[in-house]
C-alpha cells in the first residue's frame, strides 16, 4: 500500500498537469480540495471567473458528482446546479483526471 505521502505527490502532479492542459484552452483551476484519508476522494472547481464546473470525486465509489454555476458581476458565490453523476472505473486504470479534462472540452465554459 502507498504511503500517503507518495499518494498525495502523485494526486498534485496530476492536478499540475491537468492544470497546464486546461491554461492552454483558456480555462483555470479556482478550487482544489485532496483528502486522502477519504479514499482518496478531492474536488476541483475550474472554468473561467464567470462560469464554472466544480467536480466531485467519491474515491470510494469511483464516481462524480458534477455542478455548474455562473458568477455574474464578481460575486464570490455561486448558485450550483447538478450537471451529472459518472462512474469512472478507477480501479481498472481509468484515470478521473482525464474524465475532467474531456468534461470540460466537451462542456466549454463561456
């Protein structure tokens, strides 16, 4: 079993490069959350300062929760919406990085 630090260096170095393919299309990250003491579950929120996906990983049941909301003239809050649930077979090689990374292409942020 991986230490949990070894764990928690290659969840960053995903969210680094997930980061790095999403400034090449315009998009940022503006949340991330790891727990890896929770199955490794972590969320992420990324779009652009007026339209955002947060993205919801239960590391337990291999799936996403995914939200949108707007955030008109600067607010600070956003009023979530639920988007979709989707399993991702972690456990048999799926990566949930890449799940976001096509959601976001596929879902552009305006």
């Amino acid at each position: 079993m991986p230490h949990d630090s070894d764990m928690a260096i290659r969840h960053f170095e995903r969210v680094l490069l997930l980061a790095g393919k999403l400034a090449s299309r315009g998009i940022s990250i503006y949340e991330h959350k790891f727990d890896p003491l929770f199955f490794g579950s972590w969320y992420l929120v990324a779009g652009t300062r007026h339209h955002r996906f947060k993205f919801f990983w239960d590391g337990r049941d291999e799936c996403f929760t995914v939200e949108r909301s707007s955030f008109p003239d600067g607010s600070f809050r956003g009023d979530w919406q639920r988007v979709t649930d989707h399993s991702v077979d972690a456990r048999h090689g799926a990566d949930p990085f890449q799940y976001v990374e096509e959601f976001l292409i596929q879902n552009p942020v305006a």
